[in-house]
C-alpha cells in the first residue's frame, strides 16, 4: 500500500531523501553552495547506515563526475551533485557521461557562474551544461525536486534511454526555503525505481567489455554521435510514460511541459524554474480582471518538448520568453532562442520577446512579472511592435 | 573472435554497441598497430643478459618471451615507444646495452638491414626468429 508523509523541510532536504530511497551503490560528491546541504544529509545517510552506498568524499567536482562515470561503468546505480562553478568545472566529463551512455543522476542547484562572484540563483550553470548531451529537469517546488529526482533514475536506466540526467531546482529559492511536500514511503519509491539492470558492466567478469574506446581516424564518432541523439529525441516519449506512471502512484499528475490558463490565453508567459509561481500568481490575478492571461511552464527542458510548447502557444497573441541566463552577444537567451524556433513553423507568426531576468538571485517582484503582462498586451493590441531582448528589473 | 565485426565500416549508427563499447575481451591483438612507429627496438642477442627488465616494461606486451628467455619482439604491436632500450641495462663485458632503437618504422625488416644502419650484429637473426 501506498503511504505518503507531508514533511515540511528544505528542498535539498526532499532531494536527498529521494536519493536515499532510490537505493545508490555510489555517491561520489563534493559540496557547493547552495548544494551542501544534500551532501550533508547523505554522508549523514552513510554514517548513520540508512543507506547501504560507498560514498566518496572527493577531492572536486571534476573528480566527483569522473568518479561516477568509472563506478557507472563498472555497473553500479550512480548519483552525484553539484551546483554552478562546480558544475562548471565537471564540463569535459558532462559530455564523457553522455558519450559512454552512462545513467548517471546529477542534483544541480542552479546558481550564478562567476565573475563577479555571487552565490544565488540563476540558470547560467545548468544553460552551459544544455549541449552536453544530458536529459535536464527543472523544479518549481520543493515537491517537484523530490518528484522529478525520483523518475530521473527510472528515465536514466532505461534500456531504451541510458543517458544521465540532471534533476534541478532552484539555488536557495527552492533548495533552501521550507516548504511542504509529501514523500513517498520507502517502499513504494524503491519498487518505483527499481533494480539498476547494466547493460555493458566493467565488473561482469563472464561477459569482459571495454569502455572508452577511441572512434577516431574515419572511426565512427559521428555514427556514435547520431545513436546518441536518437537516445535522447526518443526519450520524450519514455519520459511521459514514466512521469504516467510515477503520477498513478503518488497521486501528483504532471507533464513535460504544463500550461496554466493557456487553453485560451491571448498574453502568454514561457518560464521555467521557481519563477514559475509569482507568473502563475500574477496571471490569477489578471483573469480575475478579466485578462487571459496565460503561464507555460518548461519541466523537461532536453529533451526539449517542441511539439507541446507550439502546440501550447499557437493561441497567443503575444508571449514572453523568461530567461534567467543569458547568451551574451546573441539576440537573447538559451530559452528565447528555442521557443521562438519551435514557433517558426506555425503558419501564422505568434509575436514572441525576451526578458532575462533574475541573474545572480535579483529579486523577481510581482510587479516586473505585472509589467511583462502589460508589454504583452499592448503587443497583441498592436499599441507596440515586438522589442529587442530586455533585462527585466535591471536599474 | 566471436565478435563479428567484418562489415564495421558499413555499419549503420544502431548496429554499433552503445557508448562504443567493446563487448568483447582481448581482440585488441587484431588491431595491428605497427604503422604507429617510426623507429624500432633491435636486440643483441651476444649482449642481452635476459634480465628481462624489457619484459616488465614494455607497456604493449610487445616483448616476446619463451622459456623465461627474451626471444625478441612482437612487431605487429610494438608502437615503437623505445621503452626497452632506455631500461635494457649497460652489459660491462660489452660496454653497451643489448637493445637500441633503430630507424626502419613499421615495416619488418629486410635481412641485413640491421648491420646496413650500424646496428648491433645478432639483431636481424633475433628479429627473424620472431618473424
């Protein structure tokens, strides 16, 4: 029988307990703020023995992903975390992971990159890792890190899949303020997950392999390369399957991407991340007065859900791409770019502008997200024309 | 090899093994690696005191040994490091060490050749022996 507790604590917190119910044979992790307290609380886990893991305190972050990639390889369920100039400095092993098709679970908590140097959130770090050939997820709650870090396993070890992935939240925002959440119990999350079945184990001595090959010297990298994007193009439709399901049991249906009052919304907002709240909450407001106003929320953002968010905001009248990073030099940020392309084959052209907002944990008030609102509307009553990527809040 | 690998270069992206994996043990003795080389190890076989340090060192496996006694090289393998000649020991009766690197990269060979470049008398004997 299913049985479920509402906790109130940290989001890290949460994470963590999904961690230890999804059963890791190893933990190799190295702390970062604002990811510290998930490592607290599962080298807790290891001293205590409520968790039966080889953690390893390692030495940096390069080492902790290199660490994971060789205990994945040898055929064991792997979880590490990290956060902004850590995960930074995990980018040559990122591409590794993904290369060698190795499960591997990654807790971020999205922050700030330097310089200057600044602890809080934004999603400079997890942008920078969105080529790497990892599935990434995105938490708006403390419920949605806990949720989402419990299917990442079962969407990374899939036969069909075998690809890492990044569960996110939000640096302080999400990973650190108290909110309330209900976790499952032990057993029902560990029957959910299940048992990791490797493929390919360095440790299986009747069935020797070797990892790491070279493809080089007209070798077939790009044949590997293709493999690897068939993986990932095809692992939306896993992961739909597998949030279904994971949505029968605990009662919390959700999707890759999820509308709020986009069935018939004229001004659209597309956002991701804890963000996604204050819109929601400003949109409510400007229904009660009589303003269809709609929010797009993005939860899996690679494999990135083009048919959903087209299908979503062909409606609109105007919408307005949130970015809490930016790509700089281009014409926006990461987000912008995707959404717009992903509406250029609609055969009616749907206005779409750039905010980039929130850099480095600046504050994201109800009444920047009002004002977002009100461009949008004066877009779609043709008062204004579409403007150049802006820098929301920014004095 | 049970591995079928014969139409490798037609394969299409499904047909490899993900993540490039091998899913096999010890076929890296097919590759034949000579071609990597631009000197090759020559052994004298008067100097050569079979201490065998060549034998430890060499990171290809590339040393042959039968017996318990250095016989010479495997040269479809041998990527031509010079690992073995820095390590083969001076010989005090002949004032020289037993192997040296010498010119001739991957192709085997011809007889003579060694004493052609000033190698050391016996190499060419040692290197037909493995053949």
């Amino acid at each position: 029988m299913v049985t479920q507790k509402t906790v109130a604590t940290t989001g890290n917190l949460f994470v963590a307990e999904a961690i230890r119910q999804a059963l890791p044979d190893v933990i190799p992790v190295y702390p970062i703020t604002p990811q510290t307290t998930v490592v607290e609380e599962i080298a807790k886990f290891a001293a205590n023995g409520r968790i039966d893991a080889e953690y390893v305190a390692v030495e940096s972050e390069h080492s902790a992903m290199s660490a994971a990639i060789g205990a994945s390889a040898a055929g064991v369920r792997v979880v590490t975390a990290t956060a902004s100039q850590g995960l930074a400095l995990m980018w040559e092993e990122l591409y590794i992971a993904s290369g060698m098709r190795l499960p591997i679970v990654m807790f971020n908590a999205n922050r700030a990159l330097s310089a200057p140097i600044n602890i809080h959130c934004d999603h400079s770090d997890i942008m920078g890792a969105r080529d790497t050939g990892w599935l990434i997820l995105f938490a708006e709650t403390a419920q949605e890190a806990y949720d989402n870090t419990l299917v990442s396993f079962r969407i990374a070890e899939h036969p069909d899949v075998l690809l890492p992935v990044m569960t996110t939240a939000d640096g302080f925002i999400t990973t650190h303020t108290v909110d309330r959440a209900d976790t499952l119990d032990d057993e029902t999350a560990r029957a959910f997950v299940g048992k990791y079945k490797p493929t390919h184990a360095l440790l299986d001595f009747d069935n020797p392999v070797s990892h790491g090959a070279f493809a080089g010297l007209g070798g077939p990298y790009f044949e590997f390369k293709q493999q690897q994007r068939r993986a990932i193009d095809g692992s939306l439709g896993i992961i739909k399957e597998i949030i279904a399901e994971y949505s029968a049991i605990s009662g919390r249906p959700f999707d890759v991407v999820e509308g709020w009052g986009m069935e018939d919304a004229d001004v659209a907002i597309v956002v991701i991340g804890s963000t996604a709240g204050n819109v929601r909450h400003v949109a409510r407001r400007l229904r009660a007065q009589g303003i269809k106003a709609g929010v797009l929320k993005i939860r899996v953002f690679r494999p990135f859900p083009t048919a959903g968010i087209r299908d979503a905001l062909k409606g609109a009248k105007a919408v307005a791409v949130l970015d809490r990073s930016d790509s700089p030099g281009a014409e926006g940020g990461p987000l912008y770019f995707e959404v717009k392309s992903a509406l250029y084959d609609l055969d009616h052209r749907v206005p779409v502008v750039n905010y980039v907002y929130g850099l480095g944990g600046s504050d994201v008030r109800t009444e920047l997200i009002e004002r977002v609102y009100k461009d949008l509307g004066d877009i779609a009553s043709g008062a204004i024309g579409p403007f150049d990527m802006t820098y929301l809040g920014c004095r | 090899m049970k591995w079928d690998i014969s139409r490798v270069n037609v394969w299409g992206a499904e047909e490899f093994p993900h993540g490039a994996v091998i899913p096999e043990a010890g076929n890296s003795v097919y590759y034949k690696v000579s071609g990597w080389r631009s000197q090759r190890p020559c052994r004298d076989e008067e100097a050569c005191t079979q201490c065998l340090l060549c034998w430890a060192y060499c990171p290809d496996s590339s040393v042959v040994v039968k017996n318990g006694e250095v016989v010479g090289f495997d040269y479809d393998h041998c990527k031509g490091c010079g690992i073995c000649a820095v390590e083969c020991p001076v010989n005090r009766k002949f004032g020289r060490s037993a192997i040296e690197m010498v010119s001739g990269g991957s192709d085997l060979p011809e007889p003579g050749l060694g004493d052609a470049n000033g190698t050391p008398a016996g190499a060419a004997a040692a290197i037909s022996e493995v053949g």
